[in-house]
C-alpha cells in the first residue's frame, strides 16, 4: 500500500512539472512572437562610436534605401530628399559622405546598430517599439497613414458618389479585408492597433521586406492586391502617375518623420538636432521638400525617364558609346560615364570658359591631335577623350595600384601632366609616397596654389588652382559610387566582357 502511494507521489510531482515546463515554453515562444511582431528587431548594441571618432575618420557613413523620393540616380545624378539634406549636413560638419543602401527596411536597424553606418536617414515614423532600439531626430515634417486601393477601371466616367460605393471611405470598412503590408512597418504597426480599436479582424497579410511603399502600391496599381497602407506624402506622389489610386481614408493621426542614431551616439544625435532646426528656418529645407513630395510634373517626368535608376539601369544616353570605348583603358564603364558627367553633365554642346569643347570638354589643340573633326560629336569626342586618357595613363607606370594610377590620370586630364609632376616633387622632396595619390600628392597639389609652395625649386610649372584637381578626382570617384550602388555593372543591353574594378 505505502509503494503504491509513493508511486502516485511521485506520478502527480512528475505531472506538475511537466505542466509547469509546458507553461513556461509556452510564457517563452509567447515572448518571442510578440518580439516579433514589435516593429523592428532588436539588435544587441555592440557597436559605439559618436560624433568625435566619426570627425577623426573624416567620414559620416549614412543608411538608406533606394526609393524615388530619398535616394537614386537620375540623368547621371544623385538625387533624393534624404540624399540632398544628408549632403548638406556632411559639408556642415567637414565630413565626406559616405552613402550604404540598406537591403530593406528589415535590415536598417541592425546596420545601425552594427557599425555599418552613422545614421539612418530615411523617413521613419517615430514609434514607441523603434524607440527602444535608436534615438530618433527631431521630425523632418508630420503626416499621416493612409489606405492605399485602387477605384473602379471606369471611374473617370463615373459621379463621386459611385466611385465611393467600389471604395472603402471609413477604417471600420477594413474589418475582413485583406491589407498587405511589410512585417517591420510603422504600417503593420498600425494595423494592429487599428484592430482593437474599431473592434474587428484585418486579414494582414505580410509583404517581402525587400519591398518597399513604392513596389507594394505599384502591386494594387496592377491588381495584384487590394488594398496597402502608406504615409500620405508617399502616396499622393504616387497618385500623381498612377491616378487610378485612392488615398483619402485616412487610418491614423498626424504621425512624425525623422532619421535615426544608435543611442550611444549623444554628440551625433545634439549636433544633427541643431543642425535640423537651423536648416528648417532656411528656404533651401523646404525647397527640397517641394522638389521631392509637391512637385509632381518633376515626379512623373522622372520615373518615366529611361534614366532613372530603377527602370533600365542607364546612366546617359552615351552609355553605348562610353562602353565602346572604355575597353581601352580597361575601365570600369560607370567610373568614364562620372568623368562624363564631371566634365559636361551630358551635354554635347558644353564649352568651358578655356575653349575646351564637347562631352569630355578636349581643348581645340588636343582634340586636332587626337584626329577628332568635330568635336560636338558624342562619338567622336568620347573616343578622342579616351585616346588622351590612355596616353596620360602611360606616364605613371611607376605607380602600382591601379585605382590610384587613375586618381594621378584624372588629375593630369584636369590641370596637366606637369603640374601632377611638380606635386609629385614636393610630395618626394617632403619624404612623402610620390607614387600614391591619396593622402600623399594630392594635399601636395593643394599647396600649388600658395606662393611658398609653387615658387620652390622643385616647381617647374608654377601656380595651379590645386583645389580644382583635387576635388575633380574626389567627385568622381564619389559619384563613381553611387553609380556602382544603384546601377548595374552588366546592365542588360551591354555587350562588354570587362571586370569591374
């Protein structure tokens, strides 16, 4: 009898605790699929470094995704609401910038937080999850999140009243339907929120991150979705080109947009918070505002174009004509098309205060020598200008890597070879590398333009305006970056087999 009780003993000790471990691995996947559905995921700050280091590397390294209003290439230039304030906020600190394009919104956070970059300059609805995770800016501007659906296919025919009939006009229209949204939104966020309050089920349905606002209203333009959710400056412009769309059901109120920093990055987040209320009293902020979320002849000009990043990945409409004759210097076609763009912004018909002529500006004399006739002539000069190019490259056989060769090339096509020469003496003469450009010749060029540098005996050539080398070689290879982040090296119509450098 006694072993009979004891064995039920130990039968209901042993019941409870597995009772007790089933509740708590319950408690446990619970906890994780709230974290998950908590906006961004939380990354362990392992990394630190503020405003100080980020002054002592000389560089602000920025996130961002590429989208048609806050960063991509246009006509051979960069462009975006983020990109032209976040270059203005690097030339007020002294910095270059440094642009990485996140994947998708999933991995902005964890970038961060990584090291990857600085500061997310994106638009980011503040929330109170995100806020757990960054310190977020002051707001850039307020708005609010809308239903994004598609009207009737006759609505231009069509009295308002009926249109209003296809559409949903008040949230609690939403119960049962089927939204589609990103998982790490402000906008799933929201979703859920919108459930409780108007007492009734969203079928949400959970959208690829690598998506972004654009691709995801893009899908109910095209009917392959019903209904999403966006921020209202996002989704007017997009209305602009795809009329079909209606965006007044309104889902939210006022809501703020920022950037955001790691928050271990207090002198970042001050220094980008003064600056922020200083530049929002100047006309340049909402200029740029306008030119990105109000102008909409601009909007639809551009993402029609073929040279807009995201369509055909071109650069110019000399793109063929660059790849045809880049094979020469063994360059990559991306960094010829920034010197391109460096010396005529595309434009044929450029002439330079110095008589210099065409798309690779060739002064009259050079371009007799190089056999080019006419010098307007997009294929001709651009094959002239790559003949020069190869002919100065050959004068810097004794500098052994190739990036930096083509750092003195440029810099010789600009202010010539003889001042190169001469800031290639001081640098030597200085105890300096005269085979490295970086850091080495380049400050030596510099200091041509100053009597105490350019009248020593070293100096066969005399004053040079240093800084306009200097900086030719600098925008070029930091436009050269842009392009290899947002276009292609083989885009589809190419027919080069060269090696990317």
């Amino acid at each position: 009898m006694i072993q009979l009780l004891h064995k039920f003993s130990l039968y209901f000790i042993f019941k409870k605790f597995f009772v007790l471990l089933f509740l708590f691995s319950c408690f446990v996947s619970c906890s994780e699929k709230k974290n998950l559905n908590d906006g961004a995921e939380i990354t362990p700050k392992l990394y630190s470094k503020d405003l100080s280091a980020i002054k002592e590397d000389g560089k602000l390294t920025v996130i961002t995704i590429y989208n048609s209003t806050s960063y991509f290439l246009y006509r051979g230039k960069p462009m975006g609401f983020e990109y032209e304030l976040v270059k203005k906020l690097a030339d007020h600190l002294e910095l270059e910038l440094d642009i990485k394009v996140a994947k998708d919104m999933d991995h902005l956070f964890d970038m961060l937080n990584a090291g990857v970059g600085d500061l997310i300059a994106f638009g980011l609805s503040v929330t109170e999850d995100r806020k757990k995770i960054v310190n977020f800016t002051e707001y850039h501007y307020l708005t609010h999140q809308v239903l994004v659906q598609r009207r009737p296919e006759n609505w231009r025919r069509l009295p308002m009243y009926k249109i209003k009939k296809h559409t949903i006009n008040d949230p609690i229209e939403m119960i049962g339907k089927t939204v589609h949204v990103r998982k790490n939104s402000s906008y799933y966020e929201r979703l859920e929120n919108l459930e409780n309050e108007i007492g009734g089920q969203i079928d949400i349905q959970l959208v690829s991150g690598n998506k972004t606002t654009e691709d995801i209203i893009k899908m109910v333009v095209d009917g392959e979705i019903d209904y999403t959710v966006s921020d209202y400056n996002i989704a007017a412009i997009n209305q602009t080109y795809n009329p079909i769309l209606d965006i007044d059901t309104e889902i939210s109120f006022s809501q703020r947009i920022a950037w955001s920093v790691r928050k271990n990055s207090p002198e970042l987040l001050a220094e980008i918070n003064s600056w922020l209320r200083n530049i929002k009293k100047k006309d340049f902020y909402y200029v740029v505002y306008n030119k990105y979320f109000k102008n909409k002849k601009s909007y639809r000009r551009r993402i029609k174009s073929e040279f807009y990043s995201k369509n055909q990945g071109k650069i110019s409409q000399y793109d063929a004509i660059v790849k045809n004759n880049v094979e020469r210097l063994g360059w990559d076609w991306r960094l010829l098309s920034s010197q391109i763009f460096q010396e005529s912004r595309f434009q044929p018909n450029e002439n330079s205060w110095a008589g210099a002529g065409g798309l690779m500006q060739l002064m009259p004399a050079t371009a007799e020598e190089l056999g080019v006739k006419n010098i307007t002539n997009p294929s001709e000069n651009i094959r002239g200008g790559t003949q020069y190019l190869k002919k100065l490259i050959q004068n810097f056989t004794k500098v052994e890597d190739s990036i930096q060769k083509i750092k003195f090339t440029l810099a010789a096509y600009n202010c010539g070879l003889g001042h190169v020469r001469d800031a290639q003496r001081l640098t030597k003469a200085s105890g300096e590398d005269p085979y490295v450009w970086d850091d080495n010749v380049e400050d030596y060029l510099l200091k041509l333009s100053s009597r105490e540098f350019f009248s020593r005996p070293e100096v066969k050539y005399g004053f040079v305006r240093g800084r306009e080398p200097y900086l030719y070689v600098k925008e070029i290879f930091l436009r050269y970056e842009h392009y290899k982040t947002l276009i292609p090296f083989k885009t589809p119509d190419s027919t080069s087999q060269l090696v990317s450098n």
